[in-house]
C-alpha cells in the first residue's frame, strides 16, 4: 500500500508512475487528498472542541468552590456538550478514515525507474538467455505424452478425484517432484536462507498484508466456513511471520526459503497453453523471502537473480530473464524479473519464477518495520522469488531430455532421485 506521505508529498509524480502499468490513478489519488484533508480538519476541529471542554469543566470545581453553582452547573452543561461534539466529530472523522484507506488500498505499487511502459508480454525486456541449446530426437513428444507412456503423471485420475489442474503423480514422477523439492531447498539453505515450514492457509488480514486481497481475491480458493484462504505462494505466510513486527536493524536482513503446495483458481485460463502441466490449480513452489533495508534492497534483488539463475544452470536447461514491463507486471511489484524455460517440443518458453522487490508496498499494509542506528522506525523493503515452481521445471526436464531410450535425469538431481532416467 502507498502511503499518504507519498502522496502528499507529490500526487502528479505517483500519477504519472502509476500510468506506466497502465493505471490511471487521477481520481483515486485526488478523492484520497480530498478525503486527507477532511480528515485532518475534523481531527483539528474536535481536538479544539476537546481543549475547550478542558478548560471548561476545570472552572467547575473553583465555581462550586465560591458558591456559584448555578454558574457551575451551566459549565458543567457547556462541558457535556462540548464532549459531546467533540465524539461526533471523532466518529465522522473515523468513517472519513474508513472511505479513504479503502481508496488507498486501490491503488497499485510504483515501479522502480528502470520499469518500463508496455500492454503486456510483448513488451517485457529480455535481459539475458542462458543454457545449452536443446536438441530434441525425431519425434519428440509434449511432456503431458510423456507423462502418459512412463506412467509418471496421471492428468485424468486427477480429474477424476478433483478436477483439471491436479495431476497424480506416480512412481518416479512423484520421486522426481520429491527431489527436486529437496535439491531447491537444500542450494537454498546453504546460501544462508533460513528454512520455514508455514501454513497452506491463512487468514484475511495475512492476505491484505502481502496484497492479495482485495486484489487477487477472485483467484484464491476461499475456505468460507472459517474465513480462510488457501496460500497461492509461500510468499503469504512467509512474509507475515514479521506483520506487525519491529526488527533491529542490527538483525537485518532476513532471508528465508520455504516450500510448500501452492493453490490457484487461474479463472479464465483457457486453451492450448493450460494442457499438461502449463497452468495447475494446485502445485509445489519452494521460495525465498527476504526483508531489508531500503538501501540493500536491490542490490538484494540482483542477488536473488543470481541465485535463481544459478539453479536453472545446474539443472543445465535453456532459459531466459526478462524484465517486465509496466503493463505485465503485478498490483504489488515495483519491479519484477521473470525466467522461463525454453520447452522445445512445444516450441514455446515456460515462466518458472518471479522474482520480485516490493519496496515499502507490503510492509506498509504489514506494519513491517525496523529501528535505525538513530533509533527511528523506518519501514523496510520485501522481495521475493520463486526457486524454483516445479510443474514447468518438470515439463522442460521432461520434453528436453527425452531420448529413443528414455529421459534422462540430470547428473545433480541423482542423487535425490535414486535413478538417473526413466523409462
């Protein structure tokens, strides 16, 4: 969430950034001034009203003192309905408070200057394409046939006991997700991210405070009888272990890895490219959260690129790092790099990971903050990535290293598999 410092300080400069992710913030931004200053006038107003009734009712007991009760009695009235006018102005100035956070709230984070205008995927850049060319046998098969003729991945029990988009893993389909699983969290672990086991599910100030809601609601799965929600990332509950949290600086930064499976509607995904394991409503996701201060944040974020690149060169697959455009990116966001893998026998690339750096955006709405060396409370910066989302990885593992014999297992995934093909 923006602040209203940032806002006041200079509404036509957020007007403008917001414009860059397509978003005409003019209104938003106007009606939540207008709503700042009405605020702050009724705080005023009522505070003086409240100074009054001070100063009022202190005359009271002298007045009683000297015998002058009438006069005393109508203080003590001009008091009571000083007070009374008083609350009045307090409780307008709440329910002013109420329209302009729910305004607020609307309005998505900025992007960082290196964010650039586009509409969407057509416009992202692509910063870097790494790995070795992929060379596929005569042939060659999607990896949903595949998955089919190795018995590994069963699509239709998986409808059968849910519906599309949660597949059945078996036999060494479900071994290689298990080690994958554990290859990604042990890389992450020994780069000094600190491992978590968190909840699937959370609540709904959890999902306000990374921002998912309001903004995501329509694509999270909502356990109504409790007013739950299932975790679409690990990023939720990992995040909101420190809502509400005051960290010394001195313990900054926080870096913290976590797998977990993870839930998504996706409404309104259709077509060729949902088949197999391109888009699922249920999936596994190791991640790595990191809370910083401000001035380490993108040096932060440039490292968490690192890493996950270094991940995707061991598993020794094609890929590329593109930067989103403005118009691609998230509500949440201030910058965000995305890597896909080139899957070949679909001809086309597979997004993998975000990687992302929020700025103040959640810990404001999180209350996410640190003490300086000076002893101020600043707020801090969050970041986040995906190291690595699993389905696509297996889907490029698949299709890319498939042989007339086989697919073969990457050397490094050995030994969390057990074996090193499947056929």
């Amino acid at each position: 969430m923006l602040t209203l410092k940032m806002l006041r300080d200079d509404p036509q400069h957020v007007i403008e950034k917001l414009a860059v992710k397509n978003f005409d913030a003019k209104e938003i931004v106007g009606k939540v001034l207008e709503l700042d200053a009405n605020r702050r006038s009724l705080q005023a107003e009522s505070d003086a009203l409240l100074a009054r009734q001070k100063q009022v009712a202190s005359r009271v007991g002298a007045l009683m003192k000297e015998g002058k009760r009438e006069e005393a009695e109508e203080a003590k009235k001009e008091a009571s309905e000083l007070k009374v006018r008083s609350n009045e102005l307090l409780a307008k100035a709440e329910e002013n408070n109420k329209e302009l956070e729910a305004k607020l709230v609307l309005l998505p984070n900025i992007p960082c200057d290196l964010v650039v205008p586009g509409k969407g995927a057509e416009d992202n850049q692509i910063v870097k394409v790494g790995g070795p060319e992929v060379s596929l046998p005569e042939n060659a098969l999607p990896h949903w046939e595949l998955a089919k003729k190795y018995d590994i991945i069963d699509f239709d029990l998986g409808v059968k006991i849910t519906g599309a988009g949660f597949p059945v893993y078996k036999g060494k389909g479900a071994r290689l997700q298990r080690a994958l699983v554990n290859f990604f969290l042990d890389i992450n672990t020994a780069a000094g991210y600190r491992e978590i086991e968190p909840p699937s599910v959370v609540n709904a100030a959890s999902g306000f405070g990374t921002g998912q809601l309001p903004d995501k609601e329509a694509q999270m799965y909502h356990v109504g009888l409790d007013d739950f929600y299932l975790i679409p990332t690990a990023e939720v509950p990992v995040t909101n272990l420190y809502r509400d949290v005051i960290i010394p600086g001195k313990d900054l930064p926080r870096a913290m890895t976590a797998y977990t499976p993870c839930f998504r509607r996706e409404a309104g995904s259709y077509g060729k490219d949902v088949r197999g394991l391109n888009r699922l409503h249920q999936f596994d996701k190791v991640e790595i959260v990191r809370i910083e201060k401000p001035e380490n944040s993108y040096a932060a974020l440039d490292a968490m690129v690192a890493h996950v690149e270094g991940i995707v060169n061991r598993l020794g697959l094609r890929y590329r790092i593109l930067r989103l455009c403005g118009g691609d990116m998230s509500f949440t966001s201030a910058i965000t790099y995305d890597f896909e893998l080139w899957s070949a026998a679909q001809g086309r690339w597979l997004e993998i990971s975000s990687v992302s750096n929020f700025e103040t955006f959640q810990s404001n709405r999180l209350h996410l903050r640190y003490r300086d060396d000076e002893g101020k409370i600043q707020l801090c910066h969050t970041l986040n990535g995906s190291s690595l989302a699993l389905p696509r990885v297996v889907a490029a593992l698949l299709e890319d290293n498939q042989t007339e014999d086989g697919i073969i297992i990457p050397e490094v995934l050995r030994p969390y598999t057990g074996f090193d093909r499947i056929d």
